[in-house]
C-alpha cells in the first residue's frame, strides 16, 4: 500500500518540507500528480507527477509567482490532466488553467483569466470537457469556467 499523505484531523492541509498539497487525481494505480502552493515569501505554485506508483515524485510544474497556487486537478481521457488555480491577490489576480496529455510528464498553461481565482475543476468521465468554479476576491461573486480539448 503506498501512502502519500496522513490526514489526522478532518479538514486539516498536509505539509511537505516545502509545500501544501490541494489536490490529487490518478489516472490508474502508477500514475497521478498533486497540485501544491508553497506560502512563504516567495511563494510558487507546483504540480507534482508520479509514474512509479509513488515511489518517486518529479516536480512537472514551477509558477515562481507569489500568491501562485495549484489548487485543484482532474484526469481528462486516457493520459490527460486538467489543472486550476492562479494567483490571489486583493487587486487583480488570475486563474490559470494547465493541461497535460502525457501523463503529466509535461504541462503547458493553456489560458489565464484575469480577476478571478479558480478553485476546482470536474470533468465530464471519458471526455476532454471540465467545469471550473471561479472566485472574483474583490467582490466575491462566483463564476464558473469552460475548459476542453476538443
């Protein structure tokens, strides 16, 4: 069995020496990636893959921004990954949106949103279609984005 992180106490975010971990999707038993947010002064957004099963992690995705995140992903087909997040700021910020049809071996941001904050992503089983919710951190209006491959 192998064991990524422990939640002790319902709720509660997992930290790893130099990140916090958001979300995870798997493609099968070998394959999945996390998406993370590092707070410090600096701060960065990564998404980390396995193929191994999780006897190792790579580091796929950098986004050396402060305020960055990753805090959502979702498996899209056989090998893809849609990943949501951006960065929050109290002026201004963006949702990213990232995608990966190789497993997560590569990623590439496919579109920003300015104004808005995205925090998670579903996609339709079996297609290349994905929801995300999106936050206005000024207003506080939600919104909901269209994502796709196709």
């Amino acid at each position: 069995m192998i064991v990524v992180a422990v939640f002790l106490v319902p709720g509660a975010r997992c930290r790893y020496n130099w990140a916090y971990f958001n979300g995870i999707d798997c493609l099968d038993e070998n394959r999945c990636c996390a998406g993370a947010e590092n707070d410090d002064e600096n701060g960065a957004a990564y998404i980390v893959c396995t193929q191994d099963g999780g006897n190792t992690w790579n580091q796929t995705v950098v986004q050396n921004v402060t305020g960055s995140s990753i805090l959502d992903l979702r498996v899209v087909g056989t090998d893809g990954y849609w990943a949501v997040g951006g960065i929050a700021a109290e002026i201004g910020g963006e949702a990213d949106f990232w995608y990966s049809g190789d497993a997560g071996v590569t990623w590439a941001k496919t579109s920003a949103i300015p104004n808005v904050y995205a925090s998670s992503v579903d996609c339709a089983q079996g297609t290349q279609e994905c929801w995300a919710t999106l936050l206005d951190v000024l207003t506080q209006e939600a919104s909901l984005a269209y994502a796709s491959t196709v």
